[in-house]
C-alpha cells in the first residue's frame, strides 16, 4: 500500500487503494499546452484586428483626395463628388471599414480604383501572382539561408575563439549591420563593375600591370541579371536566374542572425556537466556538438529561424524595389504612388497577417520545444 502511494505522488493521481491513475500528469500538460495554444491564437486575432484598424485609419489620413488627385485640377465639385459616390468615399468612414473588414474576412478586398467601367479588377486577382512572386523569393532564400547558417553557427562554435570564428562573426556584424537596401546597391554594383571596370574613373587610373588583375578579378563575377524581370510562364530555370540577386541580399541578411545565434545556442549548452562528461569520455569534440549540444539547441534556433522566415516576407519590400521584383512589395509601392487605396489596404493586410501567423507558429515552436512544458516534472 505505500508503494502505491508513492508511485501515486510521482505520477499526480491516485486510483482506489492507492493505484497510481496513469497519464494524469501528461493529460494535464497537454491541457496547459492547448490553452497557452488558444491564448496565443486568440491573442493574434485581436492583433490582426487591431492592425485592421490602424491600416485604414492611416490610409484615411492620407492627405488630398483620391478623386480630386485622379480627376485633375480642372475638376468641378460635382465631377469629384460624383466620381467619389461611384467609388463609394463618400460613406461614413466606420461604415466603409466594416465593409472592408467583412469582405476581407471572405477573401474579397473589392475593386481596384485604377480600373475603370467594363474592365474593372479585383483586387484578389492582381495581389494573387505578385504574392506568389514573393513567397518564391522568400522560399528561395530560406531554402539557401537556413541550412547555411546552422553549418557556419555549428562550425563558428567548433572553432570558437579562432581565426574561423573571428573571421565569420566579423563578417555577420557587418552583414547584421547593413540595410537591405545598401547591400542591394552593392550588389548590383558589383555585377555592373563586371564589364564597366576598365571604363571606370579607378580602372582607367591604375597602371595596365594593376588594373588587369582587378578587371579579371570582377569578371569572375556570374552575368546575372540587374533588373529581376520575372513572368507567370517562366520556366524554372530562368526564374531561378532572375532571382539570383534579391535571393542573394535576403540570404545575407538573414544568414548573419540566424548563424550568430546557432552559435550562441551551441556554446552556452557546450558548458553544461552532460556535454563536459562527454568530453571527458573522449568523445570527438565535432561530435560532441552535433549529438549532445545540437539536439537541445533545436529550440533557441527554431524559435530565430522562424523570426527570420516572417522578416523574409514583409521585409522583401525593400528588395523587390530595388530589383524592380514584380512581388508583391512592389505593387504595394506603386499602389501608394498612385493612391490605388484598396490595394494598399489589402498588400498590408496581407503582410501583416503573414507576420502574425509566422510570430504565432514562432511562440508555437518555442513551447513545443521547451521541455518544462513538454515533459512537466
């Protein structure tokens, strides 16, 4: 009988007599795990909503009238109001958000204002290839940033302390450091550097001995396209060479977070008694890393990877405006130069709604992986 209230006191539950209820404790931690799970979705919903509301209180604030801007100067009040009453701004603001909000949550965010009578577009139909553009772009750059940067995180803390380690951290500051923008800018230099070199201030400047070694340097550089001119009939290979630069700037600044923190995981676990035994064992120190410390470094670098993957699809506006990517950053650009308003609303909508969810799935993973709520005491 005291043996089965003992067991009964490890596992949380007694049966009649004593007998331990077996699977109490993990049914409990599968309720706490359900309800933290539904906190985190409700608690996302209300952002979104909120968000809902900020984005078209913003685009009200914008100043002038779309009517006026479309209709030109030379507009009299009656064209205006008329031309606003056939595209419904002249309802009350609360009346048009609700409409707005309602539509959205059924995937209709209405009609482009740029489109006029028979050949009017929905909105849907023109954000649909360009969000698709992006996601391929953001999907490229996972694809080659991900596993690149666990590799360097697992070998900068093989190597910590050494010239491979100083090397690679110097390298991801600089990187982590730099805009989006400016390593855009450098890279596209550099290509165009390519066949321009010896046209150059710098290239006509140095002595011939000097100079022809640079030029054959740049011209080691692959001829990749500037401008990422991309089709919905593009075979894949070709859509894959479009992509190589704004591929390549999201992979490096991306790359340099996630690889600083692998290696951050990697060496905090490496000073723990279970990988010292191991050590003292003998064991190879590669091997170490990769069967001791790897394995409970899943969480701190699933939880960054996932931080960086909902970067990679909001933050490639930036990118595609440099390369002119036709994604959907760049019709939110245009959108906002033309003050085409439900396009603007549904691209940040959309944007935002992607940055939540990936933040949800984000906080999802890090309660998975913590083994405090996963295996309870």
């Amino acid at each position: 009988m005291a043996d089965g209230a003992t067991t009964g006191a490890v596992t949380g539950a007694t049966g009649p007599g004593g007998r331990a209820v077996a699977g109490a404790r993990p049914r409990g931690a599968m309720r706490l795990l359900f309800r933290i799970v539904a906190q985190r979705l409700a608690l996302g919903l209300l952002s979104l909503l909120a968000i809902s509301v900020i984005i078209f209180t913003s685009v009200e604030m914008l100043p002038g009238s779309y009517a006026s801007a479309a209709l030109g100067q030379s507009a009299t009040q009656e064209t205006v109001a008329a031309f606003e009453r056939e595209l419904g701004l002249d309802r009350p603001a609360v009346e048009r958000y609700l409409t707005w909000v309602s539509g959205a949550v059924r995937g209709d965010f209405g009609v482009s204002f740029t489109s006029r009578g028979d050949a009017k577009r929905q909105v849907t139909e023109m954000i649909a290839p360009r969000l698709y553009n992006t996601l391929f772009l953001a999907g490229l750059a996972a694809l080659i940033a991900v596993p690149l940067a666990i590799m360097l995180g697992i070998g900068s803390a093989f190597w910590r302390n050494g010239l491979v380690d100083r090397i690679l951290n110097g390298t991801t500051l600089m990187l982590v450091s730099s805009p989006e923008f400016f390593l855009a800018y450098i890279l596209t230099y550099l290509v165009i550097m390519r066949d321009t070199f010896d046209l150059t201030p710098l290239g006509q400047m140095l002595p011939d001995w000097m100079s022809a070694p640079v030029g054959a340097l740049f011209h080691l550089i692959p001829n990749v396209p500037v401008l990422s001119n991309v089709s919905a009939n593009m075979p894949l290979g070709e859509r894959l060479w479009a992509c190589v630069l704004p591929a390549l700037t999201l992979v490096l600044v991306t790359l340099a977070h996630m690889m600083r923190m692998t290696r951050a995981a990697i060496i905090n676990l490496l000073a723990l008694p279970y990988v010292e035994m191991a050590q003292l064992k003998g064991v190879h120190p590669f091997l170490v890393i990769l069967r001791h410390a790897l394995p409970n470094a899943w969480g701190p670098i699933a939880y960054v990877v996932s931080v960086n993957l909902a970067y990679l699809i909001t933050g490639a506006v930036v990118v595609e405006v440099v390369f002119v990517y036709p994604g959907a950053g760049q019709l939110l650009v245009d959108s906002v130069r033309s003050r085409d308003i439900p396009v603007v609303q549904a691209c940040a909508l959309i944007f935002a709604g992607a940055y939540i969810l990936l933040n949800l799935l984000t906080d999802l993973v890090a309660i998975f992986t913590n083994p405090r709520l996963v295996h309870p005491k």
